[in-house]
C-alpha cells in the first residue's frame, strides 16, 4: 500500500511539502491536502489591494494543478482534532482523515488589539484573502484609512492603500513604527520619509476606544479615541495588531508545544510522524541556535521543502532559519536580518540621513550576526547590498580585516562580500542538498 | 542524476580593464537601450579603482530567487539560467533579499525583480568583452572573484589597519 501523507494547510509551507514529495518520492505516495482555504499567497494580497493583479492571480494551485499532482483535497474543511494515537485527523464536518506521516502546517491568525468597538463594522484584518475582500470594497478615492499597528503587514500594504487614493493615517502603540524590523534611528527616518509622503504617522499612541459617528448625509464614520492627543475620524480601520499561530486545536494531540510545534532538525515533533512547519513551528535559529518561530514567508517555504523531503523518505536536516524581512514604502527599501535587535552584540553604524541611507552592521567576532539597511529602492546600490548582507549573515564568513573595512565604510559591503570569498562559500548550499527545480517541473500524476 | 552541461559565465577578473562594455551590451540586450544602471552584471572598482572585475548571478545550484518567489514567476529557461517571468512577477522582492549573492534587480519603474538570465544562452556580456575577461563555457561554477578581490584589496585593508 503506498504511504498515506496528509498535509494540514494550504499555505507556503504546505504547498512547497507537497511539490517536494512528488519532486522526490520514488514510488508514487497518496497526499491528501486539509485546506480552510482555497491555496493562495499571502504575499501577493497588497497587490490584489490596489489591483495591479486579478484575484484570479493570488492562487498558488488550482483545482487542475492540486488534481495533476494527483491530491486528494478536502478545502474549506479545518482540522478539529489530532489523534497521535491512532493516526487520524478530524475535520469540522465530522470527516476522520487517516495518515501514516502528517504534517501540520496550520499558520497563523490575525489578532486585533483588545479595545471597545475592535470588532465593530468598518473595522478589518488584512490576513486572509477574505479579509483582503473586505478592505478593497470599503477604501474609494479619498478614503481617510487609519491603520492601527505599524508592522511588516501594516507597511506591505501601505502602497496599495495609497495607490487606492485613501489618505491614510498610522497609529502604532510602541514608540517607534516598524519595532520588530528596525531599531530607533532606522524608524525615524521611515517615518520622516513616509510625512514627506504625506503618511500621517503617529507612534507611542493607544488605543482605547473605536466608536461609529452619525455622519451628515450618507456613510458612518468611525472615531477612534486614545489614552492620550486627540481622536480620530475616519472611514475604514485597519488593524494589523498581530498575528497568533492557530494551534488551539492540538490541545489534546500530546504534541509538545511552546511557542510553536517544537520539532527536531528533521522538523519532526515529538511524535515522529507528525512533522509541523511555517508559522506553527518552533525550530532552530540559523544564528543563535535557540529554538524559535520565524513567522516569515522564507521560513515557511524551506520548512515545507524540508518536510516534504523527508516525507517521501529522504534524510534531510535543516540547518534553520533565517529571519529576513523586505519591504518598500513610497520607493524606500527596508530590510533587516538575523540577530539585528541584538542589543549586545558589537555593531557599526554608518548613515547619509538626506539620502536617506542607513546601514547597521552586527558583529560576533569578525562575523555578521545580524543587519539593517535602508534606502531609496532606486538606488543600485542598496539593493546589491541587500543580497550580500544576507549572504554575509547566512554563511557566517569570517571577516577578519574586512571587518575593520567594514567599521571605516559601512557602505562597501561589496569589497567585504567578495574579498572574503563568501561566494566560494555559498555555491555548494542547497536546503535540499541538491539543486531545487523550477516551480513547473513538479511531476504530475500517470 | 547525470551532471547538467550547462554552460556558465566564466570571469577571468585579472583581463578586466574596467572599460563596461558588458555593462552596456548587457543592459541594451536586457532593456532595449544603453543604461549600465540596468546592467545586470556589473564591474566592481578595486584597490581604488586601480582594478576592475565584472560580477554577476553565478546561477546556483539552490536558485535562492526561485525558491523564495511566492507565485513561481523565477523558473529554468533553456539556457539553464534562473529567469524572471515578468507576467507572473508582481514585485514583492522577497527575491532581492532572498538571493544572498545581491544579483537580484528591481526596476521601480516596471515594479518587477530582473536578473541574469544568461540571454537565453548567448550571453551579450560575453560577446562583448574585449579582453575575455568574460567567457561563456562549459566549466563548474566557481568563485571566480574571491583569490583577486582578496589579492587587490590588501592595500585597502592596511590602511584601514593603520587608521
């Protein structure tokens, strides 16, 4: 009988297992797919926003593309329950779904911060395409959209509200914007850059009511009041707040749970047919080594590749994960890696604040741990040193005098990339321990 | 799995003498018009611009690019290169940050990632050069930069030593 795989999630890390186990089992294997939603990519959500791509664009795999790879789907369905025991699944339409290896891949919620009139009308979540819907039908030219939280979802979606024609205010509870992507000085020149952009951007302010205004002739409006300045009248809310890793439903699978699904290099939990990847897992970190959850698209993607190797019987170990962040507001590039935040680590700092541009470079030893960069996206040079920062970062290359390089001219990264022959490092990597195939060449079912 | 016979850009840094031929063949080739900011291989100073060497995708084994995109727009064209499917890209740039080589593009103007891709298997960088500094042949891929960038930023490095 062949192997019974049941893959639960249709995200990243769930489709990219599913690819991988057809691009590497030797001898076809059943792969049933659990899947509330229909498989999209959340990463193209902003660009459905301001409708540069057709909702059509956002899916990942079609119903013909899930069928050529010969997958039994049951979408709109959520997983209930995990027997471990038993080795079976348990839908929310009562279907038990039996595997011999599972994985979880279950992702992530958005959560909206705990105030009166969160969950009112014209107050949304920008997660799910569904949600994605319910904002593109409320913002029209002219549209005055406060955005409460100031994160990576905030900021991936900051354009397309904007192409929309809305004028847009962000409000951001932390002192500063971007707090889990850059440090102080890297968000103020954000910040400066998005006024200049007409953004209005107000941080270190709580929110503490949201309230719907009788408007004269026509829509309600909504007021948001706060515990200190003045309140806020506009038409749409959107609350990025966070996000929860949906695992409340594994309360009884006697899977070991921090964090996240804790799993070993193989992305096994503690019961080892039962892997968990993406947002669910809490693996290793490529830097520290800790055990962590990387709630990031990349990290997703190589834990579902990982997964699906071994899945179709190979020995694949993960060496962990990066965090790697990305994203442009009105033409200025943002981007952080690994162990920025870092607050002992020896760091350089090097900035042309009319530009502007900002490099924060952190060090273990002659080694990078972490990285911030800043610039306008126009500029050739910011995005070069984009790549090779990661590169530095990912290799963990031994500087030695470029170091120093570094500490005089933080800006020519290159020189250091190259002089220290980090490429001659990189070549032979591979998640897989082979070379990846393109995206169509995914055997299909005979 | 018998090994791909893919042809590679061999750089040979020591016959570079900076005069950004490829820069302009490739970016014409690319684009259409004569901008080395479009240039996807791109000649880096040395030793205070007394040394050049030309720097571009190496075409590796994992493909960071096509393995981060979310929608599958980077795939394997004929020429064994990695290649940006424009209709499909929509300009997140997780690939930019994903390739840990900085031979990913963007262009704000198009808002799509861009990058080597080998000019579907004949190369205008190649053609163009001078000297041979850039070949296109069937050899592994190696760090073809790494032993002369070290070589010629020694001058570099001492003086920052000293500083």
């Amino acid at each position: 009988m062949a192997t019974r795989h049941l893959i639960i999630g249709g995200g990243t890390a769930g489709m990219n297992a599913i690819r991988t186990i057809r691009e590497e089992e030797r001898e076809r294997s059943d792969i049933a797919l659990v899947s509330a939603e229909k498989p999209y990519s959340r990463m193209v959500l902003p660009y459905y926003l301001d409708r540069s791509i057709a909702e059509s664009r956002v899916y990942t795999a079609t119903a013909k593309v899930l069928a050529d790879w010969g997958v039994k789907t049951y979408l709109g369905r959520r997983a209930v329950g995990l027997d471990t025991k038993a080795n079976a699944c348990a839908l929310d339409d009562g279907t038990r779904v039996e595997y011999d290896d599972c994985l979880i891949a279950t992702g992530s919620s958005a959560v909206r911060a705990r105030v009166p009139g969160a969950d009112g009308r014209g107050v949304h979540s920008f997660w799910t395409l569904d949600e994605a819907r319910g904002v593109l039908r409320e913002i029209t030219p002219g549209s005055h959209v406060v955005m409460v939280g100031a994160g990576f979802i905030s900021f991936t979606i900051l354009n397309s509200i904007l192409a929309l024609g809305a004028t847009l205010t962000i409000v951001e509870i932390a002192p500063q914007i971007l707090p889990r992507m850059v440090d102080a000085t890297g968000a103020g020149l954000v910040q400066q850059w998005l006024e200049r952009h007409g953004v209005t951007v107000r941080a270190g302010a709580t929110v503490t009511s949201i309230d719907d205004v009788a408007a004269r002739g026509g829509k309600s409006k909504k007021r948001l009041s706060f515990k200190q300045g003045k309140d806020l009248v506009c038409d749409v809310v959107v609350m990025a707040t966070g996000i929860k890793t949906n695992l409340d439903w594994l309360k009884d699978s006697g899977l070991r749970i921090n964090a996240g699904i804790v799993v070993d290099e193989h992305l096994r939990s503690n019961v080892p047919n039962v892997y968990a990847a993406g947002d669910v897992a809490a693996g290793r970190d490529l830097i520290s080594g800790a055990e962590a959850v990387h709630a990031i698209e990349p990290t997703a993607q190589e834990h579902g590749r990982i997964v699906g190797s071994n899945m179709a019987g190979r020995d694949v170990r993960y060496r962990g994960s990066l965090i790697i962040n990305i994203v442009e507001v009105c033409h200025l590039d943002v981007a952080s890696f690994g162990a920025w935040d870092d607050a002992r680590a020896a760091s350089i700092t090097g900035l042309k604040a009319d530009r502007p541009a900002y490099r924060k470079l952190l060090f273990s030893g002659d080694r990078l741990t972490g990285a911030i960069i800043l610039g306008p996206s126009s500029d050739i040079w910011t995005t070069n040193d984009v790549g090779m920062l990661k590169g530095l970062v990912q290799s963990g290359v031994r500087l030695g005098a470029y170091r120093q390089h570094l500490e005089r001219n933080p800006f020519d990264v290159k020189t250091a990339f190259i002089g220290s022959k980090t490429t001659a490092q990189l070549l032979p990597e591979t998640v897989l321990g082979r070379p990846s195939k393109a995206p169509g060449d995914t055997p299909v079912a005979v | 799995m018998s090994a791909l016979t893919t042809k590679v850009l061999k750089i040979t840094p020591e016959k570079c003498t900076g005069c950004l031929r490829c820069e302009l063949a490739c970016s014409y080739m690319q684009t259409g018009t004569f901008q080395p900011a479009k240039s996807v291989i791109r000649v880096s100073p040395f030793e205070g611009h007394t040394s050049y060497a030309p720097y571009t995708c190496t075409q590796c084994a994992e493909g960071w690019c096509m393995t981060a995109c979310p929608v599958g727009a980077i795939t394997i064209n004929a020429a064994g290169a990695k290649d940006v499917l424009d209709d499909t890209c929509v300009g997140c740039k997780l690939c930019t940050i994903a390739c840990p080589y900085g031979t990913m593009f963007y262009d704000p103007d198009t808002r799509k990632a861009f990058k080597c891709n080998l000019c579907g298997g004949d190369p205008a960088c190649a053609e163009a050069c001078p000297t041979a500094a850039i070949t296109y042949e069937d050899v592994p891929t190696v760090d073809w930069l790494g032993d002369f960038a070290a070589e010629r930023s020694r001058r570099v490095l001492a003086s920052a030593g000293a500083a």
